[in-house]
C-alpha cells in the first residue's frame, strides 16, 4: 500500500513557522489521512516550533519529530546559543515507526569554535542538512527517505553556488556494489531550501523572474539543471520586502521566487516549476512573527510502488534527466532480467552520479566558470568577445551528455581552458585561448588525443611571434621613408627580445604567462596603433596610444630595469607614430607629464609630445621579472 505524504519548506526568520501556518497543515493532514508531512525548516526555533505544531496537532493522531537539526546564527541574537537553524521535522501517524534516522551537515565553511565560526561569516551558516530515515507500517511496509534542508547564500552567487554544490555532495555516495546502490537510491527525496533567488533588475528597474527563462541566467544553471526531473514548487513571490532595487544586492530586487520544494519520486516531471496557487499552498507571514518568507506546501502526493531494482534506475534517470537526458532514458528502457543490468547501473552511478563523477565535477566547473566570468567583466573587453566567451562557457546545458571518454575529456578540456584564461586579462590572448578551446574541443569530437596544457600554452607563444613577426615586418617594408619611426619600431622589438626572445620558445614559455599576456597586448597596440596611422584614422590611434600610454605608465613601476626600458621605448613609439601621423599637429602641443600621477590625466597625453625623447640605458639582459605595484 503507498504512502501519502506532503512536503513543506519554511524560513522562519529565526522564530517559528507560525500559530495560524501550524493550524493549517494540522487542518490540512487531517483532512488529507496523509501518513506523514516532511517539513524542512531554514532559521528556525527548534524547540518552539516543534511544540507549535504539537500543540496543533493535539488528538489528531499524529507526533511530530525534529529528524536532525544543524545550528546556525544568522542574526546577532542568535550567535549566543544554537536554538535556531536548519532542520527537518516529520508529522507522521502514531502507528508509523521512524528508524535509521542519520543526517550529515553540509556547511560551505565547517567551523570549530566560536572565534573560528565568527570568522567563517556565512560559510558556517549556509549550506543544509541531508537526513536519511526510513518509516515502517506495522506490517513491514517500508519507505526510505532523503529530505534536504537548505539555505543559500542571500549575497554572492558565486557563494550560493558553492552552497549547492556541498549540499548537493551530501545527497550522494561513494557505492561499489549493488547493495552499496540500492542504499544510495531511497524511494523518495524530497527537498525544501531557501534558494534566494531574487529578480533580477533590467535597465529599467523592470523586474525579471529568473526562473521563467532559467537557460538565459547561469547563475541558477547548476540549481536549475541537477533538479530538472524533480517536481518542483514554488511561488511567483515567496518572500515579504519592499517593492523596487534591494539596497544591500546591486541589480536585484527585494524579493521573487526564493522558497522551493522538491519531490523525487520515480516519475520524472516535465511540468517545470509549479506555482499555481490551486495546487501550491502558501502560508504568508504572520502578525507578531518574524517569519518573513511564505510557508510552502506541496500538493497531496502518493508514493510510487516499486521494486528495488525500479527504484534504483528510477532515482538515476530523474537525476540525471537535466543533464544527460539520452542516458537516462537508456536507463529507464532497462530491465532486471537484462543481462548484467545491476552491474551497469553500478558502474553508471560511479561515472556519472558519484563523489567526483561526472555531474559533480560538472558542477565544480559551473562554478569555476562563475567566478572567471565575473571577472571578465569587469575587464575593459570588446562586449562581443565577452559574449562569446560566456557562450562557450555556458551555452551547453547537457553538461554529462555524451561517450564518457569524450566527456572526460571534455572536462578536462574546461578545467585547461578556464585555468589559461586565468593567466591573461587582454583581448588577445583571451581570443586566442578561445579559438585554441574551440579546435581541441573539435579534435576531441573527432576521438583525437590532446594535450590541452600544453596546447594553450603554445597558442599563447605563438600568438605573440605572430605579432612580433607582423610588427616586424612592417618595420622593414613601411618605415624607409620614416627614420624616426623607423628607429622606435627598432628600439621596441628590441626591448622586447630583451625580455624574452621571440625565437626562442623555451625563453617564452618560461616566462610567467601574465607577462607574456602583457607582452602580447602591447605589441598588438603598437600594431594597432601604426595601422590606425598609416590608414590616417587619427581618432583611433589616439585611443590605442592612450592605452599604451597607461600601460607604460604602469610598467614603470616594475622592480625589473628591463621592463622600465620598455616602458619608457613605448613612450618613445607613441610620441613618434603620433608625430608622423597626418594630423602632426598633435606632436607639437607641450610637453609630456611625467609624473606617477600620470594615469590620472593620461587623455592629456596629445597635448605633451613633440619633446619626450627618451634615451636608451644599458640595462641587465638577465631579467625578466616584473612586479606591478
């Protein structure tokens, strides 16, 4: 006989989920005969709130249970005691026997010790609570579950990500037989969390509900995608704020679609997120409470009756629907009578659903990809090369789909990429970086071996001899009649070689890659900037001169003698590929500034030209360390 049962989430504000909401699911389960209600709790009172509902539910033939509960102090009235946290309480029938009752904490930063914990900030509070029990009919009927308690980070994505991810890995297990399996894979899973994941604010302060179009926003991909088959509940707005921009989260409202439910049942749900109010109930706060998030209740549900080996292929294939949706249906044609079918599932749970298999490095790697996205924003980029990079990085969805050996070796394809792309910041090298991502990423399609290692690094190499030869090579053809010109093209590729011989690729690779990045955007400004003035586009080059201006200036403050002559030979370039531009009138309008403070008045620059000369110094032809103040 199945079990009925709802399941609720509460962020209680540090208080409890609330006289009246405790009313309505004593009315509600009474009304319903449901065997039990899993109620996961974030920021809530222990003790109070198991005693409301008690109190609620006083000869309706049921108990009430606090599972497992994990402290947390999220206000500063509460860093004093351990009353408040994440929980799971169970309202079940009296008849109904709970056992093989564990959980596991699951903190973004564990912490021992009240100082230790203060430190943490929200890495001690945020993450959840996995629990695992069973409960049995007098009969010998049994269900075995997994609720998941969770709170995620209200400030940074990056960090809400992060909660996810070590919640998510508490969810999962290191099996080896089909026992070790069956264990991993309970009947049911059902899940309630704090996902703050407010609206996002348009140019027009119009908000977006990020969950209508979840594709579009990859900062709830990893959340999006790793429940995709799950039933999921919701509301349009599950949280009580002011209207309009949230002051403390810039490009955010107050308020959206914070508060989810998740059942994993057996069934793999197409329906999206369920937020009609005739089938979601929703407690909204009370009067003399601080709960300020609603009361989310799941519609009546009846648990799916199903042999262990169904329950098992059932579990995998709704895990892995979002992700990898070829494979598990693969997994839902299989049968037991298949010939060794226990033992593939065994080995798809290792490669695929396990410590370390492929969704959970997949979603490490979401979040690597977070954090560099971040920072290139804030990068001075072309907006269309930072688009197409975060195209590349995000534009998969199926991140587990595919030959396993090519997807392992994609994803440590990604893993090369991104850690590359952390060693430049100029559009050059990110551009070659990218075509290099996309030619490996066809080789491994073709079943090719590759080094991606060492394949980054040689684009970057080649990348800079390209455009030292090109720069080179327009010294020779173009500069006859320019001697001037002809002498600070000279003096360039000369410092340049000082650091690191363009013939010599050993002398390149060993060079610390962001200074061969640094290397590369200056002579292609320099090769920008000659351009810019041959073909007599003036407003161009000033702009490509500005730019090396600053990067001069910058270099400037190196500890390295050779970095400081090739700050100052760029200074030399500019003055002179400027003077022999067609507007020449630039070169002779006052005299440069010389100053530290020159960053700050570097659009000046044109006005100071004509008398900056600087003179050539005998320099150490050993060093090539910069150090950037």
């Amino acid at each position: 006989m199945p079990f009925k049962y709802r399941a609720i989430t509460a962020n209680c504000g540090n208080d409890t989920i609330g006289i009246e909401a405790s009313s309505n699911l004593a009315n509600n389960i009474d009304a319903d005969g449901a065997d039990f209600y899993i109620i996961n709790c974030q920021e809530t009172h222990f003790e109070k709130t198991q005693k409301q509902l008690e109190e609620a539910l006083i000869e309706k033939g049921y108990k009430v249970k606090c599972l497992a509960q994990m402290a947390t102090h999220t206000k500063a009235d509460t860093q004093l005691h351990s009353n408040t946290g994440i929980a799971t309480f169970i309202v079940y029938k009296e008849e109904l026997v709970l056992s093989d009752i564990n959980s596991a904490e699951a903190r973004r930063t564990p912490a021992s010790g009240f100082l230790e914990r203060i430190s943490s900030g929200s890495g001690f509070n945020k993450g959840g609570l996995v629990t695992n029990f069973a409960i049995k009919r007098n009969d010998g009927e049994r269900i075995d579950i997994q609720a998941v308690s969770g709170h995620l980070d209200a400030s940074s994505m990056l960090k809400r990500n992060q909660d996810w991810h070590v919640l998510h890995k508490k969810t999962i297990k290191d099996v080896r037989n089909w026992d070790q399996l069956l264990a991993a894979c309970p009947n049911l899973m059902v899940s309630g969390y704090d996902a703050n994941t407010r609206n996002r604010l348009d140019d027009k302060n119009e908000e977006i509900n990020m969950w209508d179009n979840p594709e579009k926003y990859p900062e709830i991909h990893a959340l999006d995608r790793a429940s995709l088959a799950a039933a999921r509940y919701s509301g349009q707005s599950t949280y009580a704020h002011a209207p309009g921009p949230d002051p403390k989260r810039p490009g955010y409202a107050g308020g959206g679609m914070l508060d989810f439910v998740t059942i994993y049942d057996g069934k793999i749900s197409k329906e999206g997120i369920v937020t009609d109010e005739q089938v979601v109930q929703q407690f909204e706060p009370e009067l003399n409470s601080e709960r300020d998030h609603n009361v989310i209740v799941s519609p009546l549900c009846t648990s799916l009756e199903a042999s262990p080996f169904e329950r098992v292929k059932n579990l995998m294939a709704s895990r892995l629907y979002g992700v990898a949706p070829l494979l598990a249906e693969e997994i839902q044609k299989m049968k037991e009578t298949d010939e060794g079918a226990k033992d593939r599932l065994v080995e798809i749970y290792q490669q695929y659903l396990g410590p370390e298999g492929f969704l959970d490095q997949a979603i490490a790697l979401h979040q690597s990809k977070l954090v560099y996205v971040q920072q290139l924003m804030n990068l001075s980029l072309d907006e269309r090369l930072k688009d197409e990079v975060s195209k590349t990085l995000f534009g998969e969805l199926e991140w587990c789909a595919g030959n396993p050996d090519q997807l392992a070796a994609q994803q440590e394809l990604m893993k090369a990429f991104l850690n590359s792309l952390a060693e430049c910041e100029h559009a050059v090298g990110i551009k070659a970086r990218l075509d290099c991502y996309l030619e490996l990423k066809e080789k491994i399609r073709k079943n090719e071996r590759i080094n991606a290692a060492e394949a980054f690094q040689d684009a970057a190499v080649q990348t800079y001899q390209k455009l030292y030869i090109n720069f080179a090579t327009k010294l020779y053809k173009h500069t006859d009649s320019l001697p001037e010109l002809q002498g600070a093209m000279e003096k360039l590729l000369k410092r340049l070689d000082a650091i690191a011989d363009h013939n010599v690729e050993a002398a390149l690779k060993s060079l610390d890659p962001k200074k061969l990045d640094l290397l590369t955007h200056i002579i292609a400004q320099c090769d920008d900037s000659f351009n810019f003035s041959h073909a007599g586009e003036i407003e161009d080059m000033e702009k490509t001169n500005e730019e090396l201006m600053s990067l001069s200036h910058e270099a400037m403050g190196s500890s390295s003698p050779l970095w400081r002559a090739l700050a100052e030979t760029v200074k030399f370039f500019v003055s002179i590929v400027s003077k022999v531009s067609p507007d020449s009138t630039l070169a002779e309008q006052g005299e440069l500034v010389k100053s530290k403070k020159l960053s700050d008045s570097i659009i000046k620059y044109r006005t100071a030209l004509h008398d900056m000369r600087p003179q050539e110094n005998s320099r150490s032809d050993d060093e090539n360390i910069m150090t950037l103040d």
